[in-house]
C-alpha cells in the first residue's frame, strides 16, 4: 500500500493516546473519535474513506447485535505527480470486540459493501467549481 499520505482515525478502546491527536464528538461511542492527520488535501481525502467506514462499523455492528469495544481504521494512498491523480486507496482496520472470529469477518465484508464515501470514490464524482 502506498502510505505517503496516511491518515488513522480510532474509537473506544482503540482512540489515539497522543495528545497530537485531533477529538470530535462521534455519534456511536460516548469517548469521540481520534483523527491523527496531517492537513492536506490528500489527507483529507483520505480521512473522508477511513471516517466513513469508521462510523458504519459502528452503525453495521449495533444492526448485527455485535458490540465493539473498539475500532481503528488507517487509510492510506499516493498521487501521480504529473496527473494528480489519486493511485488509490487502501484502507485496514482493527477492531476490539468479543463477537466470533467469523461474525467480525462478515462484518466487515458488509462495511466494505456499504460504506458510503468508498463507494462514491470508487465510482467516481464530478468536483467542479460553482457561482
């Protein structure tokens, strides 16, 4: 994967210690979210992926009866400098939770089916300008 512009977001259990670490409120764990990114847009691009599934492990995992006691999500990509066009996106996460081996894995199946952000980049958008 290439990591050149890499971005970590963590919940529960697994929220960033550093004090370096951005917190926001986060709709599903009472204890926020951590984000440890640099501000570029690169980043942000990438912290938009990583947020999304973020978030929908949360959301997925309530709607499977599974609880988590934690999850991390690092996502990373480079650019072609000549085109600045992203090479792509690769993301992995980590998850705490006591749910099967095998109930985690379905889970994060559905997130990667579902997750809103990474379906809009792989499908690609139309960005332009307006007023």
């Amino acid at each position: 994967m290439d990591d050149r512009f890499e971005v970590t977001v963590g919940a529960g259990t697994m929220r960033a210690g550093s004090g370096a670490a951005a917190r926001f409120p986060h709709r599903w764990t009472p204890g926020g979210v951590t984000v440890e990114a640099d501000f570029t847009g690169a980043h942000l691009l990438h912290l938009a992926a990583a947020g999304c599934v973020l978030n929908d492990l949360y959301r997925e995992a309530a709607a499977l009866g599974i609880e988590l006691k934690g999850a991390r999500v690092i996502a990373a990509g480079g650019f072609d400098t000549a085109t600045w066009r992203s090479t792509g996106i690769g993301y992995s996460v980590e998850v705490s939770s006591d749910a099967p081996a095998d109930q985690l894995a379905h889970l994060l199946e559905v997130v990667d089916q579902v997750a809103e952000i990474p379906q809009a980049i792989r499908a690609g958008a139309t960005v332009r300008r307006v007023g």
